[in-house]
C-alpha cells in the first residue's frame, strides 16, 4: 500500500455558502475523503493571497470605482487596491466574506503604491469578487 498524507483544508461550498472542515488522505494517488464537517453558521476560512489579488483585479475593473476615480482625475489603468479581510459586518449578513479595499493611484511605473490614496473603499464579497458598497470620506 502507498504513503498516505493527510492535510487539512477549510473550503467554502458555492453552492450554499456555508464552510466546512474537510480532512483529506492521499492515498496511492486517490484522494480519499475521512471528513466532511459543515463549521457554525457564520464562520469562515480565512482570505488567501489568491484572493486577495483577486481583489485588486476586481476593482480595478469595477465601474463605480473607475467612475469615483475619474472625478478626481486618475484613470482605470492608474488604480490599485490593497485588499484587508474585514470579517464580520452586521450590514452584510454571516455568510460573505468581506474584504475592504484600500484604493491608490500610481502616476507612473516606479511611484510608489501607497503615496496617493484615493477617498473611497471599496468592500467586496470574496466569494463573487461584486463590489458590495463603497463608503466614502469626506475630507474636512
């Protein structure tokens, strides 16, 4: 019989969007399912780093924030976001993953990313990567 491995994985079940505890083993090539465990309402696993730039892409091609963007003079292809799990917000129900998104403009290739941050945030379910809201500042 061949070498098992066993690894741990929270994945989230599109379908219902509940999260679940799953224990895998590898054996002899086979992935075999040992457990299957839906966590309490409301929990979820934590955002990767795949998702995160996931983030960056989706508002970056989101019209709301090219429009508020553009009111400013920066340009779709100026915008940059740095995605920051919130994890739970009353507003948006237990089942989303939140993710609330610092927005930047980048005049020119070598500027730096963080030296002109722009007055709204996105906040975007990870899930879907839709836009949920965007709350903005005003400056004083």
């Amino acid at each position: 019989m061949g070498e098992s491995t066993s690894c741990h994985l929270s994945r989230l079940i599109e379908c219902d969007r509940h999260a679940f505890n799953v224990l895998l083993d590898l054996e002899d090539n086979d992935w075999i399912v040992r457990t299957f465990v839906q966590l309490p309402d409301g929990v979820q696993p934590q955002i990767t780093p795949e998702e995160l730039n996931q983030a960056d892409e989706a508002v970056r091609r989101d019209a709301n924030v090219i429009k508020y963007a553009a009111e400013v003079g920066v340009t779709a292809s100026q915008i940059y976001a740095d995605g920051w799990s919130i994890g739970y917000d009353d507003r948006f129900g237990n089942r989303k993953r939140l993710q609330q998104c610092m927005v930047f403009a980048r005049f020119g290739p070598h500027e730096n990313l963080y030296a002109h941050p722009l007055d709204f945030f996105p906040v975007l379910d990870s899930n879907t990567f839709e836009g949920i809201q965007q709350r903005c500042l005003i400056a004083l």
